[in-house]
C-alpha cells in the first residue's frame, strides 16, 4: 500500500461522542477515512470507521465509560494504523474561542488562554484541552491548530452581540457568542459552491438541527445573529438543553430547596430538551416512532418544530425577508416529517416545500410555488477543521 503524504487528522470531540477524518493535503482536500466512538459513557461505546471505499471497521460495546477513556483507546488505534505515519498536523475543533475571529496554532499560551476561559465552557473545553494535550504529550512535534466554533458569529452587529445586564459584566466577556461556527461556515461554503446567489449578496436562514440544535441568520455571507448566545445551552430547543429559558427559575428552583447550582446547570445541560419533556428519550427519532401512542413524546416533537418555526419568524424579521432557508445536523437532513412540520404554515413568508422532494431528502426542497429556496445540505464540520489547518499551517 503507497502511504499518502502529507495528511492532516482532525478530530472533534464531544461529551457523549468523538468525531475524527484524515485527509490527504491537495486541491481538493481528499478524506481517506473518517470514523467515531458514539455512545460514550452509556454502556457498550461504539467505534464506527469507514475509507474512501466504504465500511473499514465495526467495532461495538468498547469499554468507553467516559469521553478520557474513549480518547484514549481512540489514540491506540489511531496510531496502529499504516496512514498514521502520513499525519503532519492534527486540527482540533474547539467551542468556545472568546473572541477570537480565525483558526490559530496551538502553543502554550493558547492553552493557558483556554484554560482561563474555563468558566465559559465547562461542559466542552476541559475535553477539547485534554485531547491537544495528549496528541502533545504522543506526539510532541506534530503542529496542531485549534478551529473555534464561536468565531463564524464574530461578524454579528454589536446589537446582537449585547445581553440586557449591567453593563460592568461586558468586560468580563459576558455577551453573546453563538455556536456551530464550522457547521455554519461549510454550509455557506456550499451554497457559494451551488451557486445560490444568497451567498454572497442575499438573506440565508440556517438550522443545525441535531443532538444539538441552533439556527442562524446570514446576510451577504455573514453572521448577523444566532439562537445559541453566551452558552450552548440557550436558544432553540435540544436534545437534552431547554435553550431559552425564564432567568427567574433557577432563583425558584434553589429558594424551594430542590436545586443547587450544580444540580442546575446538570438539569439544563443534560437532563431537559426533547428529554426532559418526552421522558423518554432525547432522540427525535425514539420519539417519532411512538408519538401516535405517547402524548408525552408527541409534546416534545410539537414543541421543538414549534420552536424551530418561531426562530425562523424571527430570523426572518431581523434579515427582513428570507431568500435560502437551509436545513443541516442530523435531523435536518433526514427527518423529512419534520421539516414539513416546521415548515407548515410559513407561505407567508414564501417558504413552501415539494412533498415529494422533501420525502426524498433531496438537495431542493422548494417548488415552484415557494419564492424561498429551501435546501438540505449535509454538513462536515470535519472538512472545514482540515481546510483551516492546511491554511493556517500552509500544508498543500
């Protein structure tokens, strides 16, 4: 087998899954391999990878019972396989980036700025640190570029950047950031790769909707709002995070001696969402498959797409119009019963979908009676992490 040189490996490490893609350098970037451990810390973690010719290992119940030691076991294979040896940078994605507005090189003053801004992101950053730091420790002259999710929203006027409290917490960084930057930033990618004229010079509504779920409003290629705001816990509705949600509970919550602060912050991060209502599951396809028979999971799919519809309304209203609607994540781009709920009722705004082409999951949702161009992407985070490390480190 002739090895492919250079490579960059990325990686994308979540709390209960970690994503990782090896792609040869070149114009285009070329991805040889690609994989994840999901199910990490509920009993028999799952470690998926598949080449560019299709399926290359399947390998079910590891012993992953939380994301250090899926990190670990993921660093053993990684570097049992022949395409390890081609690896000249690793990019990692990180979630929160202050205001940082591009990708940069590792260094050590880049993980001593990570590790001050812990309080920010305490669900995502202490992982994202410990895998630089073990590919550092492995590997010690490997480059490594961190690509922030935050810094696609950098873009966003001052106005949507503000949160209405005191002034004095804006110097401690206290505002807005918004999430998903490189799911947002391949899905404008690809519209300019269409040719759909509202990436450039028009009014772009996206919806990550997944596990994890925001949306964003785009003009003119850039970022001039988004759901998710000082956390990724806020805004739209999740899998397991309520997104918005009244301030004054955690006050109610805690005077009535049911919660403390931490048990708070486990509620909204992993205990609400499409869970919390369902009390089931924060799946959407658990949910849909016995909505006829649970009034409690028909709720939570109710809700969610009524969340979904409202954000677009509001979107909508910021960009003051609409000309591409995108729908992205995993159940953006395969749930077409949702989309047709979300999307219902909204003609007067001129997004109307083809029920055929929806059922089909096809790349244009849109007939010719809507005047909005509704449109299914799949979105590579992956590819955007690789992209960024070639630029920053002038590979290929």
């Amino acid at each position: 087998m002739t090895l492919p040189a250079p490579c960059i490996l990325t990686i994308n490490g979540g709390s209960s899954s970690l994503k990782f893609a090896l792609y040869e350098t070149g114009d285009p970037l070329r991805r040889l391999l690609d994989g994840k451990i999901d199910r990490i810390g509920q009993g028999g973690a799952h470690l998926i990878v598949s080449d560019s010719k299709g399926k290359r290992e399947d390998r079910p119940d590891l012993d992953a019972p939380d994301p250090r030691a899926a990190m670990d076991f993921l660093l053993d294979w990684l570097e049992a396989q022949p395409e390890f040896t081609s690896v000249a940078a690793v990019g990692h994605r990180v979630v929160h980036g202050m205001k940082r507005s591009e990708p940069t090189r590792v260094t050590p003053e880049l993980i001593a700025e990570l590790r001050r801004i812990l309080p920010y992101d305490p669900d995502h950053l202490p992982l994202e640190i410990e895998l630089i730091e073990a590919f550092s420790r492995r590997h010690p002259r490997l480059p490594q570029v961190a690509c922030f999710d935050t810094a696609f929203h950098r873009t966003m006027p001052r106005i949507a950047q503000l949160l209405p409290i005191p002034r004095r917490y804006q110097a401690e960084g206290v505002e807005r950031y918004g999430f998903h930057g490189l799911s947002y930033a391949y899905l404008m990618e690809e519209l300019l790769r269409l040719g759909d004229p509202a990436a450039t010079r028009g009014r772009v509504i996206l919806a990550h909707l997944g596990s994890g779920a925001s949306m964003a409003a785009v003009r003119d290629g850039k970022s001039i709002d988004t759901s998710m705001g000082f956390t990724p816990a806020s805004g739209l509705m999740m899998g397991t995070r309520p997104g918005d949600l009244d301030p004054g509970l955690m006050g109610y919550l805690t005077r009535a001696g049911q919660m403390t602060e931490a048990q708070f912050q486990e509620m909204v991060n992993h205990e609400s969402g499409l869970l919390g209502v369902s009390e089931t599951s924060s799946d959407a396809r658990d949910l849909l498959a016995r909505e006829s028979e649970d009034a409690r999971a028909a709720e939570a799919i109710a809700l969610f797409c009524y969340q979904v519809k409202k954000w677009i309304g509001s979107f909508a209203a910021a960009l003051g119009g609409v000309d591409t609607l995108v729908f992205a994540g995993g159940i953006g781009e395969n749930s077409a019963l949702l989309r047709a709920r979300v999307c219902e009722g909204l003609s007067f705004l001129g997004i109307e979908l083809e029920a055929a082409r929806n059922a089909e999951n096809a790349p244009l949702l849109s007939g010719d009676a809507g005047k909005v161009r509704v449109r299914v992407i799949r979105t590579d985070e992956e590819r955007v992490i690789a992209q960024s490390t070639a630029r920053v480190l002038k590979l290929g």
